[in-house]
C-alpha cells in the first residue's frame, strides 16, 4: 500500500512535468504565428496558455514539494505547497485576462485584415493539445485542487481553441475581421471566471477553511453521537493538501475505560465517512475545557471578549 501511494504520487510528478512542457511547446508555436499573422486571438490564446503553462510548472513544482519528507521545523512536509500553487496560478490568470480585454477592446475600433487558415489550423492543434494534457492529470482531480486547478485550465483552454477555430471559420467564409478581437474578449472572461473561481477556492485553502465537500455541523453530530461522548468542542478541520485532510476535536467522555479502541475506532471512521485522514482527538474526563469558552465565545450572541 505504502509503495503505491509513492507510484501514485510520482506517476502525478511526471504527468505535470509532460503536459507543461507539451504546453510550452505548443504557445511557442501558437506565439509565433500569432505575430506572423497579426492574430490577437492565436496571440490571446496563447497568452492564456502562457499563464497555464506558469500555472502547470507551479502545480508541478509543488506536486515536487509536496513528496518531501517532515522535518523538526517542517513536522507536516511541504504538502501544503499544492494549497498555495494554484492560488499564484489564479493571481497570474487574473492579471492575464485583464491584458488580453484591454487590448481586444482597444481593436475593435479598426479590427485589422487576419489569414484565417493559419488561425484555424493552429488553433485546432491546441484543441488537441490541451484535450491530451487534460487526459493525463485526469485521475484524482476530483479531490486534489491542485490537479483540479491543472484539469480545469486545460479543459477550458481546449474550449478556448474552439472558439478561435470559429472565428477562423468566420472570417475566411464571411470576412467577418471583428471576430477576432471579439474572440480574444472572450478568452479573456473564460480566464478571468475560471481564474476567480479557483482565487476563491484556494483562497479559503490557504485560509485553513473547511474543505468542500465537508459539513463541520455534521462532523460534530456525528462526533457528538459517539458512545459516551457528552460534549464536543474545539473542532476544527482543514487542509493539509492534496487529498489530505486534517481535523482536531476535544470530546468529553467521562468513562472511557475503551480508550484506546474507541480512538482507533473513530479515526477508521472519520476517514472513510468524511475523507479526515489527520484526525487528532484528546479525550476529556472533565464537563469543559478552558479551549471551550474560547471557542464558543466569538460565535455565542451574549459572549463578551475582554
């Protein structure tokens, strides 16, 4: 088990490393036709795929990070490096879409002459790309926001090619020169959503909230409805990084002759109901603790802070 945790971990290494140098690759072709071909929407693309291959060498550099072994002063590794990678990622896109809008809308006013075919081709070879690259770091995006971040960018740049190839479309049957600023506006909202949408989610990351997909008030009732526990507090629950979840609770349990099982017990059960695979538990005899007036007091309606 052990050892397929660490193929995993360096299967997803080498996934990131592929696909951002497949990516890098390819923006420097879609780069240099975009100058050759004064096309604001193969420059915008590849911009935009700039900003994802910056983002996938985060992802991978921190996918790198994250193997690290604990030290004394870093007793958790380096796992939280897949927290803050897409938060950068989502900084630089940000910045990224609001270049290519400037610029798109400042064309509109003389949409320059643009060779379709060139934009169709190159743009439908991104198309193929970015679907490919998607394909790869596929596996585990579900719970890992770190290969969500690298999934989504990748699947909405494939989208993105799409829309270019429209546009080329557009242009060679209809003449149509305003389709290319316009689809270069375009790029630049699809970036500037879904980079606010993961500035958000990494964000609260890093921010230690609790992760999607987790109802603390559920934990705590579930918690609460452990045999002999009759309070629960101090809880708290976050994330470590990628697929790994930590939670710390403080239950009252005045009998609990069953220690040790009753521990063991919970940890299986907190992990395979909630995915909290870092659970640590202090198990009190006593009514409270001097962490329960602390904890409640910012959130009770009559507390005072002194």
């Amino acid at each position: 088990m052990h050892s397929h945790s660490h193929d995993h971990a360096a299967n997803g290494t080498r996934a990131f490393a592929f696909i951002t140098l497949i990516n890098l690759a390819y923006t420097a072709i879609e780069a240099g036709y975009g100058f050759a071909t004064n096309s604001l929407a193969l420059l915008s693309d590849a911009l935009h795929n700039l900003g994802d291959v910056l983002g996938l060498g985060l992802a991978w550099g921190a996918a790198v990070l994250a193997k690290r072994a604990p030290t004394d002063r870093h007793t958790y590794g380096w796992r939280r490096a897949t927290l803050l990678s897409p938060l950068a990622n989502a900084l630089l896109l940000v910045a990224f879409s609001g270049a290519l809008a400037w610029e798109a809308i400042r064309r509109f006013n003389a949409p320059p002459e643009i060779p379709a075919l060139p934009v169709m081709v190159v743009a439908a070879l991104g198309i193929v790309v970015n679907l490919g690259a998607a394909w790869f770091v596929r596996d585990g995006h579900a719970q890992d926001l770190n290969r969500r971040g690298a999934f989504l960018h990748l699947v909405a740049d494939a989208a993105v090619s799409l829309a270019a190839v429209l546009a080329g479309v557009g242009m060679w049957w209809l003449g149509w020169a305003w389709l290319d600023p316009a689809i270069a506006l375009l790029i630049g909202v699809v970036v500037a959503v879904g980079a606010f949408g993961l500035l958000r989610e990494s964000f609260n990351a890093a921010m230690d909230a609790v992760p999607r997909g987790i109802d603390q008030a559920q934990v705590a009732a579930f918690l609460a409805q452990q045999p002999g526990v009759t309070a629960v507090h101090h809880l708290h629950i976050w994330s470590l990084g990628a697929g790994e979840i930590a939670m710390t609770a403080h239950l009252v349990r005045p009998d609990d002759a069953d220690h040790d099982a009753f521990i063991d017990r919970l940890n299986h059960e907190l992990d395979h109901l909630y995915g909290i695979n870092h659970p640590t538990l202090q198990v009190e005899h006593g009514r409270a603790c001097e962490h329960d007036r602390h904890d409640r007091a910012p959130h009770g309606e009559h507390s005072h802070e002194h």
